[in-house]
C-alpha cells in the first residue's frame, strides 16, 4: 500500500466521515486482467472507470455468492495504486471495514485507472486452492475488481478482456466480442453477470458438446488439465454428462440461461473446489480425477451438484442470500434447502445417469446417514444453526468436528429431501414426488438468468400443493430442534434400513484412498491419517474418546507392534474373541502414553440393507427418466 503523509490521513479521514460515496455514472468499466503470470499465482488488473469530482469509495466484493460468507480473499489485493490523467490520487482504507477504499477524486476528473495485483496462490475464496499453476488457471472475477460502494451490482456493466500465455485456450460462459491473439475481449455485462461467470484456461485444453448440434440452449463441457492425459474423458463419462443435462431438463422442465458452460479443471495443484453459478459451474476436482477409480467414484457427485444449483441456488435463492451487492451480509438459516436439496438431488441425478451405480448410491447414502448419526454434537446443535453458522464453521478446524458439527446442511440436508420425496410418494401412492415439486418450484419459464427468492413458507406451500401434509411442523422438526440421531425417516420409508458389517464401505474405501485416511469410526470412534499417524477427529463418547483419545495426537504401535491400519483392523478382528483390550501407544506433545481401548465388536462398516415387505421406493427415485442423444467433441 502506497504510504500517505499523517497529516493527509488525518484530513482524509476527517473528510470521509462525514460524506457519502458518490456514485459512478451508468458509463461502462472496463477491466484489463494480465494473467500470463500463471506460474508465480500473479494477476495483474486495471480498471478504468468513470467518476464525479468529490469524495469516493471503492469496494473490493466480500461476500461472495455461494460461498454464503464474506470470504473475498482481500488480503490477497496488493500493489493498489489509483490514477488520474497519468497523476496518484492518494487512497485510504477504512478503519472498520476492510474492504472499503476511500479517496477524493480531483475537481475535473471525470475517469481513473486503479491498478492491482491480486496473489492467487491461496485460492478465490480464502482457502479453496490456488487459482493457477504453470499449465492452467482459473479466473474469479471477484477477485480482480473493485466497484462504488452501496452499488447495486446489477446496475455497475463491465466490459472486461483478459490477456493469456501464448497458446492458451479458455472457457466461460461470457461471450466474446473481439479476440486478438492471445487476448480476449468479452461484451459488456453486469458486474452481477460477471463475477457469476468464471473462466479456465490452460495449455492443454478440450471442449465436449452435450447438446445435439443446434439445439438450444447449448451446453458444454470445458477441460484443462496438466497434461492431455488428465483430460482424456471416457466415452461412457461423456455420455453420462450428456445424459445428465437430458435428465435435469425432465426433473426441472426449463433452463434458466442462454447457454452452459461445465468447466472442469483437472490439476492438483489449481483447484479443490467446486462453485456454482447461472451459466457455469468451476468444477475442480483433481488432476487424475478422470483416470483414477478411487477419484473418480468420490468426485462423481460433483459436476450433477454444482449443475442442479442452476435451479436450486442461483434461479429460486433463499431471500436471505439475494443481496444486491457484495457487501450486504447473507444470512443462511434455508441453506438446508440451498444446499440440502441440491446435495440430494445432485446426487440421485448421478445415479439416474449412470456416474453411480444404484449399489454405489447406496453405499453414499449409507456412510451419510451413518457419520451423521454418530455427530454427537447433535446432542447440543440443531442442524439449523450449522446453517447460520456457515461463515464460521466454514473456518473451523477439523479436530472435534464431531462435537462442534460441521456443515451438515449438506449431508443432512439430502437426508430431509429423500424423507419429503419419499413421504410424497407414500401420501399419493407413488403417483407423484419430488419431481412434481421441482417443477413446479424451480422451472417456470425458460430465459435468461434471473433470481427469483423464495421464504421458508414459500417451499412449505409449494409442498402442499403436490400433495398436502403438514410439512411446516415436519420441516421445523428436523431442522431447528435437538435431534439425537439422524433422521432416516427417508431410508425407511424407501424401504431400506441402515446396517453395520465388517465389509468395507465402497464409497468409504475409496474416499480412504483419495484423502490417505483410514476410519474406524463406528468401532473405534475416530480417524486417523494413514501418512502420519495423527488422530484427525475422535468421536465424543466412543471407546476411544473413554479411553483417553483425541485429535492432534499421533498412533505409533497397536498391541505392541508398529501402526497401520492393516495392523489395527486385525486387532478390531480379534478383539471379538478376546477379553483383553485394544493397546495404542500414543505420542502426544512428545509425551509417550499407551491407552487401552475395552471393544470387542470388531469392524464395523455402514451399507443399505433392503426391507423387503415394503416397496422399494428408493430404486422407484433412481430410476432414469431422459435418454440422451450422440456426442461431438472439439479440441
């Protein structure tokens, strides 16, 4: 930050204290964003934007949509300097707010240029991943732009360009206007539409068509990778993908954007992410996610969530999140329905296109069911106030998640939604669902992108009008008061119930793979990473937590022999005929200890188990409702 002179600060601040931010004029901004920096994670930006004489403020986005918290990476924006006609016009952060920009724009000044770097090696979003590496980046605009303070961002209009490493080829649903070698022009758009529309681009590129040739809207896929071979997709993944975008327009009945862009970036070194928005999704899932089994089951949900947020999310929106600007604090009390019922959908849609099996389904769904009745901080938190709570528990760590709870909008959302869809299907004897409710509620006409914010009362009488019930008294239930256990209300009622065997999960099997964990969870009660040793979580009131136990600490040996988790399940295995307990020797803090574990259940693994005197509504929901038609791909 260039450094002001304190009798000036003292002026300045004297000055903006009792003055109000003026307005830019309805003129466009125009955005220049330098990104063939990829390898150092630096891109450079300037702005040149119309202005009044008098005093102004600048915002830098803070609350970003989908995020549902203020996580604008500002700590991120360096090298700030703001001009007028070639001369520094001296700026000053505001003493509370963090991400306001004060200054007084010279008498006859009618544009400035304000210049920034922004650091991208730690993500868009504060903590999401870097946003380039030498072969691929991944541009939120969020993070290069700053706009007038109190501004409606529908009302600020950008015309933004972007400048590539020769040879690079890019994807994002923003339409271009001009291109000239490496750099590209967009046409002017809403700061609203453009921070809603990421771009990828990278060295190695593909772009796979998921509609037939001159339908409309069009939807595509957009691939960068480290290398060709991470973005080689599968004949059968390609047609997955295909079919989900058939199978969507059967749930929803309309599509609210001009076209479709998936992007999907395939790196380990850019991404960890996945953000939804109106006419894309940025889907980064890791580099052999295509190409590894263990990655690709895991990350299979991914791209079906992050697209039904086209409906769910971006065009029906809890009034609580349809703020005008970026400043404006959310509030996420109906993340269970932002979040919740996208998760179950999201994940019934890979199923009904094939990217899960119905078993793998299962195998989710069991391991949600099962972590989330072993959350025993049910016993204090209702699953609402992880709601609220989001922009804090999104910061949390992750040693004593189990006791704090964690964002299980998500998980036990999908939980909610298959016991509504399956209770429809019980109270019209199957003759509808949550289908019926999604059309209705989340298809209406088809257009351009547009928010249309729903209440908590909005959803409750769109629920009765596919089938009447008291879904006010059920809903407040499982979301606002203390729930010992998860509701699986929705398994049973599919006509399935919940077990535990000492077979292995699939879905946990690979997840274990993926993140170098190994769960003992419903034996034990903790988990633990299979590189170090180190307890990541210890389940309040397991037999490990009795024992002494908790995150942090580190296993050195089980019954006297060095640690792994091949050692520690057949300790689990005899354990069942043996009344001598579990021996871990433990380091904690450089301090050796050995804890004994009393259980004697052995394994203990959670899957689906059918009932079969009644009907199998859970296979009614996966059943596939579209087909899908060829496939053209160009690179």
């Amino acid at each position: 930050m260039r450094r002001i002179a304190p009798l000036l600060c003292l002026l300045c601040i004297s000055l903006f204290a009792q003055t109000v931010s003026k307005p830019l004029s309805k003129s466009t901004i125009r955005l220049e964003v330098d990104a063939t920096d990829p390898g150092r994670n630096f891109f450079h930006a300037k702005l040149t934007m119309p202005v009044s004489p008098g005093p102004l403020t600048l915002a830098y986005p803070e609350w970003i949509p989908g995020n549902h918290r203020p996580s604008g990476p500002i700590v991120n924006m360096t090298g700030l300097h703001i001009q007028a006609a070639g001369r520094e016009i001296a700026w000053q952060r505001d003493l509370k707010d963090m991400y306001a920009i004060h200054l007084q724009v010279p008498v006859g000044v009618s544009e400035i240029t304000a210049s920034l770097d922004e650091i991208t090696n730690t993500g868009v979003a504060g903590g999401s991943g870097p946003s380039a590496s030498e072969n691929v980046l991944d541009v939120n605009w969020n993070q290069v732009v700053l706009y007038p303070a109190n501004a409606n961002s529908d009302d600020v209009q950008v015309t933004p360009s972007i400048h590539l490493p020769d040879g690079w080829k890019f994807g994002t649903a923003l339409n271009v206007a001009t291109q000239n070698g490496s750099t590209a022009t967009f046409e002017p758009v809403s700061l609203t539409t453009l921070v809603d529309s990421p771009l990828i681009a990278g060295s190695h590129y593909k772009q796979i068509e998921l509609t037939a040739p001159g339908e409309s809207p069009k939807n595509v896929m957009d691939l960068v990778g480290e290398s060709e071979a991470a973005i080689n997709m599968s004949a059968s993944d390609v047609a997955a993908y295909k079919k989900l975008v058939a199978e969507t327009d059967a749930l929803f009945g309309a599509r609210h954007y001009r076209q479709y862009h998936i992007l999907l970036t395939l790196s380990d070194e850019v991404g960890g992410r996945g953000l939804e928005h109106h006419e894309s999704s940025d889907n980064a899932p890791g580099e052999n996610a295509l190409t590894n089994p263990n990655s690709h089951l895991v990350s299979a949900g991914l791209i079906p969530h992050e697209f039904t947020h086209s409906w769910n999310g971006k065009y029906r929106r809890p009034s609580g999140l349809a703020t005008r600007n970026y400043q404006e604090p959310m509030t996420g009390d109906l993340l269970w329905v932002y979040e919740g019922l996208t998760d179950y959908l999201g994940n019934v849609l890979t199923a009904r296109t094939g990217l899960w099996s119905p078993k793998q389904y299962q195998e989710s769904l069991a391991e949600t069911a099962a972590a989330l009745d072993y959350r025993a901080g049910r016993s204090w938190r209702s699953l609402g106030d992880t709601a609220v709570s989001v922009q804090l528990l999104r910061l949390a760590p992750g040693g004593w998640m189990n006791w704090r709870r964690s964002l299980d909008y998500y998980p036990e959302g999908e939980l909610i939604w298959l016991e509504v869809d399956t209770k429809i299907r019980q109270l019209t004897n199957n003759q509808r669902s949550l289908n019926d409710f999604c059309k209705a509620f989340h298809g209406g006409q088809s257009g351009p992108p547009k928010v249309v914010p729903y209440t908590f009362n909005d959803v409750v009488r769109a629920l009765n009008e596919v089938a009447p019930y008291d879904w006010a008294a059920l809903l407040n239930e499982r979301v606002n008061s203390i729930q010992p256990h998860a509701p699986m209300g929705g398994i049973e009622q599919g006509g399935w119930r919940l077990v535990y065997n000492d077979t292995p999960n699939e879905l946990m099997r690979a997840t274990e793979g993926v993140a170098k964990m190994a769960s003992f969870t419903y034996s034990l009660g903790f988990w633990i990473n299979q590189e170090s040793g180190n307890f990541g979580d210890v389940i309040v009131g397991s037999p490990a937590f009795k024992a002494g136990l908790g995150p942090g600490m580190k296993l050195i040996a089980v019954n006297g022999r060095k640690w792994s988790s091949t050692a520690l399940n057949a300790a689990l295995l005899a354990s069942r005929n043996s009344k001598q307990p579990i021996d871990l020797v433990v380091e904690n803090a450089h301090h050796f200890k050995t804890y004994s574990i009393d259980y004697h259940d052995g394994p203990r693994h959670p899957h689906l188990e059918r009932v079969s005197d009644k009907p199998d509504l859970l296979g009614d929901i996966l059943k596939a409702r579209a087909t899908a038609a060829p496939v053209r791909v160009s690179q």
